[in-house]
C-alpha cells in the first residue's frame, strides 16, 4: 500500500488537523513527517475543541496508530502538556501513540536561542513561533543534535550539558532576553522522565513494515508549503521540507511509495507572521475575513494576515507537490460576501505573469484579479456537494479548470461532520 499524504498549499493553518481528523477513519496509521511545536492543528469533534502540536491528528480516532517521525522536532515539555489535555478528556493514546527515536529534541536553550535571535533581527524578525525550531534543526543539520534514542544513552546528561554550553556561548552574541532557564531545565528534565514511559521505535521499520503489510498510512504535514525551507518565501520561512519530499525523508520511505496528494487550502488565504503575501488584504475585506474566519493562530493567538486566494502561488504548490487532490476549507467563511476575487496571475514590471518569481521579498508584484459574484446564503445546512448555491459551485469550479487538479473535498465549518465530497 502507498503512503497518503495531507499537507497545506499556502502559509500554514488551512485547516490540516481537520482533514486528516476526517480521512483518518480510513487509514490504520497517522504519522507526522516534520515540524513541531510551531504547528497548531485543531479538530473539533461536537463541542470540544483540540489543538494539537507535535501529536498527529489520527489520535481522536479508535484504533489507528499515530507515529511522531524522524523529521519531527520534540520539545518534551509541549508534548507532555498535549498528552495531559488528552488525559482529560479521557482519550486513549498508550497503546497507539508511536515516537520515532530519530526525531530530535528542542532542548530549553534552543528556545531561548530562537527568543535572543529574533530580538536582534529587530523589523526583519521571522515572526517566529519561538518554539525553538529554527535552532533545534539547526543542530540537527550541525550535527551537534539530541534524538529521543539518546534519552536512554548513560551519556545522555553529558551531551546535554556539552550542547547547553555551546548554546550559552552562541547567546552571548545576541541581545538579553527574559527566559528562566533554571525553572524550564528543571520542567524539561521532568518531561523527560515522563516521556521515557512512552513507545520509542525505529520509525523508518515500523512505516516500512506497515506498507508491507498492506495497511494504510496517512502522512500529515504541518505548516504550509509556502513556509517550505527551500521553496518557500526565504527567509521568512520555517526550518524544515513541509512538502511531499519531506515525507520521504521525514519518515523514511522511498518516493516510490507515496500515493495520492492531498493538498489544503482555504478558499482565501492567511498567513501569520511576518514576510510576503501578495494578495494580503488592508481594506474591510481583510478585517472581515478575520473576524468570520476567527483568524487568530492556534499556536500563539497572533491575527494572521488575510487576503484573496493565489492562483500563481496554488498553482505553485500544487507543482511542488504532485498534489492529486485539492481539498477547499473555509468556503462558507465567504457566505457574506457580495463579490470575491481571485488573483489569476502577477503583474511583474508590466508584464503579466503566473510564475512566482525568485524572491517575492523583493521583486514588486500587483495581483490581477478577477472579480465573482458572491452566492450570499449560509452553507450552514449544506450537507452535500450538489446543495451548494450555484455561484459557490462556479467558484469551485473555476479554481478546478484554473489549477488544472480535482478538487475532492470542501469544508464548510470547522466540526468534523463539515464537509462535502465532489
Ligand atoms: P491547521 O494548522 O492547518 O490544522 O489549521 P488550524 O487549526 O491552525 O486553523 C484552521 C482553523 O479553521 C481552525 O480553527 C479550524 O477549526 C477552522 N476550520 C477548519 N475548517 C474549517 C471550515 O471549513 N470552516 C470554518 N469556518 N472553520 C474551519
Ligand atoms: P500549522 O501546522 C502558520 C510561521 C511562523 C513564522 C514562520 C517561522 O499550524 O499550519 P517557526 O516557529 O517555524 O520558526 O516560524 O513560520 N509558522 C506557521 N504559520 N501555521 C503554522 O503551522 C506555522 N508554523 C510556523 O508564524 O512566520
Ligand atoms: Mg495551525
């Protein structure tokens, strides 16, 4: 069996968490390929909300086994508070929650690194999530990181400490920020302990052995490929592939085996943090789309920008990607819109383009849109494709025949049951 892949086409939060809390139910195992503490997948199941982290979103779903991969960062701290809110809402994990021993572990200097090298960077700061992911992969390309595996090592206390003082020097390069390093050493090392009763694996055997197995295996991505270390919009990115390639690497399987490719996006666009977005709105649009869209960040609260769907930078991902499927969030976010737009290519110094080009950072690009009219009915009772206003399925259909993919999959609201299939 190949291996099924969820992950975002814009700049994160396009509601993954979601769609692979609703595919799960067909798959035998959830495995998250990178990222870590920044992401913040929510899945509502009737009236309870969970954000989660660094646990892949299959958990809510009997019988299916997660796996936190190789690609993966770990801050033990986060994961034991996400394992807590499990615990209290009385949702079984133990025998169905996997940790790769590969995956490496944000240690609480890591933070405070990302925290002292994003205050020197002063305007031209990331934006980032300060979960110590920058720093953590950074180690991990260094060579000078610390895996889960190594929890169980007689020299794990010795590394750690050796590793510490090299953060502690680097920092005396950056400006003072307030961290209590003492108090978060001293919860990290608990967390450690605790996290020594989980389930570590060779993930890469256990992923392989699955596939051979004949048994089904959804990899969910975090972030959005626009956030992508080498494609997307560098600097103002994040450390790690979040596209299809990184599964690969991510959990260990040959490109061979990837199956089909389900790429999120919403039916508009956000982004947090700081960096390019040329569609961003500043006008009531924008602030409307916050506001119905409640576009605050699950991770850090932090508005996120808004704007109108990209046509150039979807078209973009969807190539990176081999995407199969395209699957539409947040459609029924524009049920009270008179007119949308979408931008159908760039203007680049007068000529009009659908390729992105090199740096979005600096070159100038004015969007082109077209405007549609808007279907002004609440989705609310939709509960199936062809009940959809006529103008909701032109707009659907207009970004199908533009993006040249399917789309299988539209979300009308953030509960599981909101979504209908094409
Ligand atoms: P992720 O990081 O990609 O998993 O997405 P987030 O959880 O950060 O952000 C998506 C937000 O949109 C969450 O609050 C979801 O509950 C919500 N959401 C997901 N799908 C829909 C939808 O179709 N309609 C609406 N209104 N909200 C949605
Ligand atoms: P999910 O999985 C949206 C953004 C941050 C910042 C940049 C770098 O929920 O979609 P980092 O903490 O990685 O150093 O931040 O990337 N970012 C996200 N934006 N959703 C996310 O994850 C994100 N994870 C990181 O805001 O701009
Ligand atoms: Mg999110």
């Amino acid at each position: 069996m190949a291996v099924d892949v969820i992950l975002g086409l814009q700049w994160g939060d396009e509601g993954k968490g979601k769609i692979v809390d609703y595919l799960s139910e067909n798959y035998h195992m959830v495995c998250r390929f990178q990222g870590g503490p920044n992401a913040g997948h929510t899945i509502k199941i009737g009236d309870n909300k969970y954000v989660l982290h660094t646990i892949p979103s299959g958990v809510f779903r009997q019988n299916i086994i997660n796996l936190v991969g190789n690609g993966v960062v770990i801050d033990p701290i986060t994961f034991m508070k996400e394992l807590d809110k499990l615990d209290e809402a009385k949702i079984p994990y133990r025998d169905r929650l996997f940790i790769a021993n590969k995956a490496h572990l944000i240690l609480p200097t890591h933070r405070l690194l990302d925290a002292a090298s994003e205050a020197s960077k002063g305007k031209a700061k990331i934006g980032s999530t300060l979960k110590g992911i920058g720093p953590t992969y950074m180690d991990k390309t260094g060579r000078n990181g610390l895996r889960v595996g190594d929890i169980n090592s007689e020299h794990f206390k010795s590394r750690y400490n050796q590793l510490r003082e090299k953060h502690l020097s680097l920092l005396k390069l950056y400006p003072q920020v307030d961290f209590d390093l003492e108090g978060e050493e001293a919860k990290w090392f608990a967390a450690i302990e605790q996290l020594r009763s989980l389930n570590f694996v060779n993930g890469e055997y256990m992923v392989n052995e699955a596939i051979a197995q004949g048994k089904k295996i959804l990899a969910e991505g975090a972030q959005g490929s626009m956030l992508d270390i080498d494609f997307g919009t560098y600097p103002f990115v994040t450390s790690s592939n979040t596209v299809t390639s990184g599964v690969c690497n991510g959990l260990g399987i040959a490109p061979s085996k990837i199956g089909r490719v389900f790429g999120i996006t919403k039916a508009y666009c956000t982004r947090v943090g700081s960096g390019p977005f040329p569609t961003e709105l500043f006008d009531d649009n924008g602030e409307k789309l916050r506001r119905i869209g409640q576009e605050f960040g699950a991770t850090t609260g932090r508005p996120r920008r808004c704007g109108w769907i990209d046509l150039p930078q979807l078209k973009y991902t969807i190539m990176i990607n081999g995407v199969t499927d395209i699957v539409i969030t947040k459609l029924d976010v524009l049920d009270d819109f008179e007119s949308i737009n979408y931008c159908d290519s760039y203007d680049i110094k007068g000529e009009a383009t659908d390729h992105l080009p090199f740096d979005l950072c600096v070159e100038e690009v004015n969007p082109q849109y077209t405007e549609i009219q808007g279907w002004n009915t609440s989705l609310d009772e939709v509960t199936e494709y062809q009940q959809l206003p006529e103008k909701a399925k032109a707009y659907i259909t207009t970004l199908e025949e533009k993006l040249e993919t399917k789309i299988t999959m539209i979300s009308t609201g953030p509960e599981r049951r909101k979504i209908l299939i094409k």
